[in-house]
C-alpha cells in the first residue's frame, strides 16, 4: 500500500495548537492496516477530525492511497 498525503494532514491543529503529528498519524495508520483503502483514509480523516475537535481546520487535508499489483 502506497499512502500519499499533504503536510496538512500532520499539522492539523486542536483549539490548544497543538498537531496531530507523525506520532499519531503512523499509529493510526498501523492501527487501520487491514482495512480497505476507503477505510483506511476514513480512519485517519476521523481520527483528525477528532483530534481537532471545534477547531477550524487551517490547512488543506488530501490523502491518496493505493496498492500496486
């Protein structure tokens, strides 16, 4: 699996400033592994929207994965 995304994505930020990071995007990638490429965005879009909270979103957010055969 090949999973393309934007800095947007790491540097999502909550109402305290704080990043979603590379910590939390990696573990909820590992997390997610088995799941379909539709559900594996879906995750991480869920995990930062949860991350943010009510905190507008201040940078653009684009994934893109896919599996080479």
């Amino acid at each position: 699996i090949c999973f393309l995304y934007t800095d947007g994505v790491t540097e999502a930020m909550d109402s305290n400033l704080e990043l979603y990071g590379t910590e939390r995007f990696e573990k909820t990638l590992d997390m997610n592994r088995k799941k379909s490429l539709k559900g594996l965005i879906a995750a991480v879009n869920q995990t930062i929207i949860e991350h943010r909270g009510e905190a507008e979103q201040s940078d653009d957010i684009t994934m893109l994965a896919f599996m080479y055969k």
